[in-house]
C-alpha cells in the first residue's frame, strides 16, 4: 500500500489537531501519524476532502521541534 492510498483510507478518528487550534479558527491543520509506514499525513481540516500531505515522519519530528524550540527560520 503506497502512502496516499494510507492517508486517504485513515478512518477520521486518526486525525487529530493541535491542541493550540480553535474551533472556529480558520487555518487549522489536521495530523495523521502513520508510525508502521513512518509516515506523517497532513491535511487541512476546512477540506478535508483534498488530498493530504505524506511527509516523513523523522521530518516532521524535526519540523515540530523545530518550531517548538524557535530555532525555525522561514
């Protein structure tokens, strides 16, 4: 099974959003964390109809991290 065809079968209870989401806020983001495939889907939680992003999960880790600690520089 690819990562798309993963993602796209998640139930939706395997989503989850930050906790620093709310309810009514406008740019919310879901995640999915495939551990088994080490994958990470990402998706937006407006349209959750589109397709989800596939990232690594090592990648995704380190981009949390990242943000969390301020040392992300865009």
């Amino acid at each position: 099974m690819s990562d798309r065809s993963a993602i796209a079968s998640l139930p939706a209870s395997a989503w989850f959003k930050s906790s620093h989401s709310q309810e009514n806020g406008n740019s919310c983001v879901e995640v999915a964390d495939l551990a088994h495939q080490e994958v990470v889907g990402i998706r937006d939680s407006k349209d959750v109809a589109r397709p989800a992003l596939c990232v690594g999960a090592s990648g995704f880790a380190a981009f949390v991290r990242a943000v969390s600690d301020g040392t992300l520089h865009g």
